[in-house]
C-alpha cells in the first residue's frame, strides 16, 4: 500500500509538471494561490511552506520543491499542486489527529509503561512513519523483558472531524528463555565457573523471580566485560572475549548463548615500585599505601585501587595536582609482569561548574552538600572519588555517575553527576517469628528523604509475644544549613522477660541527638536521653538480687561516641574497616548513677569474587558512681551477638532458678566468612560461615547464689540468609565449643519476616 501511494504521488508529481512546463510561457506569473481541503490549518499556514508565491513565474522547480516542503511537515496525507490559468489551486488532504491511544493485549507490561515508551500522544497529528516508529519502540520493549515472539498490529478507528483512536493490538506471546550458555576457548577455566561470573542465566524453574534467563543484549555487553574483568583479576592480562553470539530458534522460543572466549598465558608480578616527579615528594613517603607484592598473580583492578591509594596519599600530603600512571612492562618469555606507579604533578585544572541531572525529587542542596569539591576548587580526582561514594551512601538513589567533563578552557573542568532515584519513602508491613521474641508483626511508616530535603522520618511499631514496641524518630541530617545532624527520639518498650530473669519491664523515654565530622572520615556524636523503667511481675522464685531491684527507676543519661570510618560502603560493606568509642554519664538528675564505656569495630577483606571476610568485635564496662549499677542497666550478652547462645544465654546467673542477672564488663567477637550461593545468587541467598567468641562478668554487689566464671564462650556455624521479597529470612546453626555448665544453649537461630 506505502509503495503505491508513493507511486500515485510521483505519478501525479509528474503530470503536474508536464503540465506546468506544457502551459507555461514567458511572462507567465503566479496571481493568485488558493488552498483547498483544509479542515484545522489555516490556508495562510499552508501558503507558508511553500516556495513559490504570488508574483512568482510559474516554475516546475519551484512547484516541485513546494510539494516537497509540504509532505515534510508531517501535516498531510496527499498534496496536489496545478495551475487554473494565472491561479496555482494547492489542494490537500491532511493527517488525522489521534484522538485516543489505546493498548490491548499487554499484561506483562503496564499500559503506563507502554504509554512512556510510545512518541505519539493524543491531539498529534497522526503519520505512519511514527506509527511504525512506536511499533519498534514497543517491539524493543518487550525483547528487553525477554519476548522476542510479541507482535503488535497498530488499527485505526475513525472519528469525526477527522481525528482518529489509534489502537496497538499487542501479541506478547511466551517468554523467549536461555536455554543454554556455552562457551568456547576456555582451558583454565570451565564452563560451569564461567557461568557464575556472568549474569545471564539458563532457565531454570526456581528463578521465577528473576529476568536474569531471558535474552537481553545490553545483558549480554555487560557480560563480556565480566568476563574480561574476571580474568584479568586472576593474570591474564592478555584475554580477549572476541564474540558473544546469541542464536534465536526457528519457533523463538529459545536462546543459544556462545561466548568465544582466548585466555592467553597468565602472568604473575614481577618487580613492583613507586617513582615521583614530584619536587619536595620521596617516593618512601607513600610506599606503605602499595599492597602489591611480587610473585602474585597480576591483578589489573589490584593495579587501580594502587593508583587511587597512591592519589589520595599524595593529595593527603598536600600536593593539589597530581597524576598517577602505572608503567606496565610484560615479560612475555618469562610470563611477568613489571609495574612501576610513576607519579608526576597533573595538569592545573579547575572545576568551572557542578551539573546534576536527574533529580526530580531531591533538591540540588542535598546532593551539593555531598560533594567534597566545589566550584573554583582545584580538580582532585580522590575527592570526587569521595564525593560519588558520599551519594551512594546516602541510600537515596539506584544510581549515581560522576564524570568529569571539558570546560569552557583547557584548564576548566566541568563535574557532571547523573543520578537515578529510588523510592525514599515505605510503608511495611510484616508478620514473621522470631527465635527471640516468638511471633511477631511489624508496622513501619518511613521516609528517608522528606520532601526531598534529607530529612529523616521514622514510625515503628512491633507486636510480638514476648515484646511491644513503639519508636518515633526525626533526623535533620544538615542542621541550621551547616554540617551537623540533629535529631530526637521518643520510644516505649513492654518486655516479658520471664524466660530469663523472671520479670516484666516497661520503658518510656525519649532523647535528643546531634553529631558532625570532625575530619573526612572521623565524626563525633552527643546525645541527652531520659527514660522511666518499671519492673512488674517478679515472680517468687526471682533470684535476690532481682527482688531487691528498685521496681522504678528513671534515668538520665549524657551520650557521647567518636567513629572512624573507613568502609567503602556503609550500606554493604565488602573492604575497609570502622572502629566506634561510645561513652555514657547517667546521673545528672534521676536514680541511675553510672559510666559506661564501650568500643566495637569491624573489618572487612575481600576475599574471591564477592567472598567477604568480615572480622568484628566489642568490649564495654559499667562504673557505678557512688551506688550499685542497676540491673537493667547492665549488659547481657547472647543470640545475635553470640550465637549459638540463647539471648542473655551467658554471664551471671542465679544457681537456683537460672536467671540472666547481667554484668558490668563484656567482650564478644566474631570471625564471618560470606559468600553467595552460586546455585542462584540472583535470588539473594547467600551463605556464611562464622565463629563466635565472648564472655560476661563482673557482678555487684555478690550473692552466694550468683554464679560468676568470666570464662570465655565460643562457637562456630553455618547460617543462610534469603532476601525474598517478602523480606529478610535468616537461619543460623552454631555448636557451642567453649561453655559452662549453667549458659543457656541455642544451636538453631532463626528470623522471618521484614524487620526484628
């Protein structure tokens, strides 16, 4: 049909000119231009586009390029252009205006979705070319989600005055599946270890849950890069993945991925050295920041963490342009790899201006404020490095790029930052059980980016068998426009603690907070909290020193802690470490009178493709100033942060009827291997591997019932931990190795449900 309707136009193109040139004489002269057939345009539009006018002679050029001019604009779907003696007749038939866009037949794709995705919209002119344009958009859309048998079929349905319903009949038909990867080349490494790193995947039945086994292309790109990454952290520099073939089945229902894959020979490190060019700069001075040693296997991202360590050590030292370039010699005979890090002073650049783009929610000043450069600074590469990671942090977007672009001069620099936001703001709701506190239900009502501003707004309640809670919380993360957080708390706790110290407890306070960075990675936090603790329920068989508790006491308490922060991530750390002092002062007013003084940290190395070894501990003390520490004051120690032990599963406890009476100073530590499970780490399982150790002691005033060791407790286990979409399952199995004789055992942990 579209090719007879270009030869009708030719045809007619033709005849106009033939008789155009058959009529025209000399002195022949436009008088007068008429339009015909138009319905919304105004003949004076028309008249516009063309390029011949009253008083024109009658040209075929001219006539020839006015037609042109006017299937161009879109506007229309036939144009005829003759000569009525001295009067050129323009007659016209326009588009039609799409009244309505309709979608049917899609349910796998949102009629929101598909709507976005298509260029026509309601009250444009109507073309075919955009028609077909939009069926490829929709076609593309839904080969992305994995459907490459979807057909879509526009239809017209006409309208009066000219305006038309366009409907885009849609055939989604099965998911086109992966139905199997190979790959070609590989010698060190075999297919199965290969798929792992990829993130393509073969179908399965169990991965109903992920689109990871459906073709998608851009999927694909990225697993080559994957792969070439993977072998370039294990020696082969020189590797290449030379194709990625996906072949489609005659009935397009399923997809044969072939990688080609040349590994080439593996090199290990040879000499490993630092040089500066830098006046007043001793390569000595930074050598302890290069980690790479020789006779390990090459590592090219081993080589650029070296290169960013080195640039931040030398900006450290106060040097504002610098430029860090490794020198790779290869020593293919003796398969080697000789690195030198020459550092030199980089070019005098300046940042000219920060774009952002992207941020429909969030307004600039809370991006801005991330940001460890400014306008008119001089360009550091380790601050911006700094600066993307200080967004990430912030948990408020899916996506943050940082780039550094030309300026308007060679010595200008200009920071372009794209960022996807996420969803800031939640409403939960969660039922589970909990090993420690039986069955539960969760209700959560958060906003972590109120307005847009940062501002941080918390509402949580938890009903369970052993445990109700409430807590209201409000963070202002950048506190009368300067770099200090502040914030208040307002909370109530009910507690049956009869399994293991035999009484109820009833907690109502609040507290006021506030904190701000000292240095990059050094901050310091002070708090004001004041609570009313009620003991009720104490049963008879309640060890002594529980029956003389006071059955009411209020505190209040001055906090103050200082952290060092060295992780590369506080959302899911996998390197770095952080070390945390906190200390407290209760006795400003109130019953309680103490001073406790706690530490913890962790640290975190990197071990094999998302294997993480994670090593934490704590320690903490308790003082009474002038009067005995109050039971609820003390620490228990047990369950998350000794597994393997139930909750207050250690430490002092009343011989004849088992109660938890608590400690003044404790310890625990845990060594954790984490690792994915590779049978579907797309689902969010992963594995670990752990032991933990601790102990808990101290106890005033003694009671000849008491029994006190201080020994040390240990146990090691497995755990698995799934992030369903129904939230965090957790289960952990520890066997205790290290216990005494009255410590409360738990060998199985387990948490489901959204929150605990």
């Amino acid at each position: 049909m579209r090719r007879f309707l270009y030869i009708a136009s030719l045809a007619l193109i033709l005849v106009g000119e033939a008789g155009l040139a058959a009529a025209q004489t000399p002195g022949a002269v436009v008088r007068e231009i008429t339009v015909d057939g138009t319905e919304r345009i105004d003949p004076d539009t028309v008249r516009s586009y063309l390029v011949i006018q009253e008083g024109d002679p009658f040209d075929a050029d001219r006539v020839d390029r006015s037609l042109k001019a006017l299937f161009a604009t879109g506007l229309f779907a036939d144009v005829t252009l003759r000569r009525n003696g001295d009067t050129l007749v323009v007659a016209v038939v326009e588009n039609p205006v799409i009244n309505r866009i309709a979608f049917e037949g899609n349910r796998r794709l949102t009629t929101n979705a598909l709507t976005a995705e298509v260029t026509l919209k309601p009250r444009v002119i109507y073309t075919r070319t955009k028609v077909q344009n939009d069926v490829k958009r929709i076609l593309t859309l839904y080969r992305r989600s994995g459907r490459f048998a979807a057909t879509v079929k526009p239809k017209i349905i006409q309208q009066p005055q000219n305006r038309i319903d366009l409907v885009f009949e849609i055939n989604e038909g099965d998911v086109t599946a992966i139905e199997r990867i190979r790959f070609v080349g590989n010698k060190e490494y075999s297919d199965g270890r290969l798929r792992d790193i990829i993130r393509t995947r073969e179908t399965r039945w169990y991965r109903f849950f992920s689109s990871d086994d459906t073709y998608d292309p851009d999927r694909l790109t990225l697993d080559r890069d994957l792969l070439t990454r993977f072998y370039r952290r294990n020696g082969y520099a020189d590797v290449r993945v030379v194709s990625a073939v996906a072949e489609l089945t005659t009935n397009q229902e399923k997809f044969f991925l072939t990688f080609t894959v040349e590994e080439g020979p593996r090199y290990r490190l040879g000499t490993v050295g630092v040089e500066s060019q830098l006046r007043g700069l001793n390569a000595n001075q930074v050598d302890a920041v290069v980690e790479l040693e020789s006779n390990d296997w090459f590592d090219f991202e081993a080589v650029e963490k070296t290169i960013n360590a080195l640039t931040d050590a030398v900006s450290a030292l106060g040097y504002a342009f610098v430029d860090v370039r490794p020198r790779v010699d290869r020593n293919r005979a003796a398969k080697t790899v000789n690195v030198a890090f020459e550092i030199t002073e980089g070019p005098h650049v300046y940042v000219e201006r920060i774009d952002i783009e992207g941020n429909s929610r969030t307004i600039d000043s809370v991006i801005r404020r991330e940001f460890r450069l400014v306008e008119g600074d001089a360009f550091n590469a380790s601050k911006l490095r700094r600066s993307r990671q200080r967004l990430q942090n912030l948990n408020y977007f899916e996506r943050v790029t940082v780039e550094q672009v030309p300026g308007s001069a060679a010595d200008r620099t200009v920071i372009k930052t794209n960022i996807q936001e996420k969803s800031t703001g939640s409403l939960s709701i969660g039922a589970g059980v909990s090993s420690a506190h039986g069955p539960l239900a969760d209700v959560t009502i958060r906003e972590r980016n109120l307005l847009g501003k940062g501002q941080d707004l918390n509402v949580n309640l938890q009903v369970s068998a052993r445990r109700n809670a409430g807590r209201f919380s409000f963070t202002e993360p950048f506190f009368l426009d300067r770099d200090i957080s502040a914030g208040f708390d307002i909370f109530h706790l009910s507690s049956n603690q009869q399994d293991t110290s035999s009484i109820n407890i009833k907690q109502t306070g609040g507290g006021v907070r506030g904190g701000y960075p000292i240095t990059e990675r050094l901050s310091q936090r002070w708090g004001y909290n004041v609570d009313l603790t009620q003991i009720s329920n104490v049963a008879e068989r309640a060890s002594p020193l529980i029956k003389s508790q006071d059955r009411e006491v209020m505190s209040s308490e001055v906090t103050h802690s200082m952290t060092y922060d060295r992780r590369n991530s506080r959302i899911n750390a996998t390197e770095g470490y952080f070390v945390r002092f906190t200390n407290d002062v209760a006795g400003l007013g109130g019953d309680a009178q103490h001073f406790r003084n706690v530490v913890d940290g962790a640290q975190y190395f990197p071990f094999f493709d998302e294997y993480v070894i994670a090593v934490s501990g704590s320690a903490g003390h308790i003082l009474g100033l002038g009067k005995d520490v109050y039971m609820i004051d003390r620490f228990f120690v047990g369950g998350d942060d000794l597994r393997g032990f139930a909750n207050s599963g250690i430490g002092p406890r009343d011989s004849t009827n088992g109660d938890a009476l608590g400690g003044e100073w404790r310890y625990a530590g845990s060594v954790e291997l984490r690792f994915p499970i590779a049978i579907a780490p797309e689902l969010g399982f992963n594995g670990r591997v752990f032991t933990d150790l601790g102990s808990l002691g101290g106890l005033e005033p003694t009671n000849a019932s008491a029994q006190d060791t201080g020994g040390l407790r240990a146990a090691a286990g497995v755990g698995l931990t799934w992030q369903s979409p129904l939230g965090m399952i957790g289960l952990d199995f520890a066997l205790p190795y290290l216990k005494e004789d009255f410590d409360d055992t738990q060998w199985v942990r387990f948490n489901f449900g959204t929150r605990f």
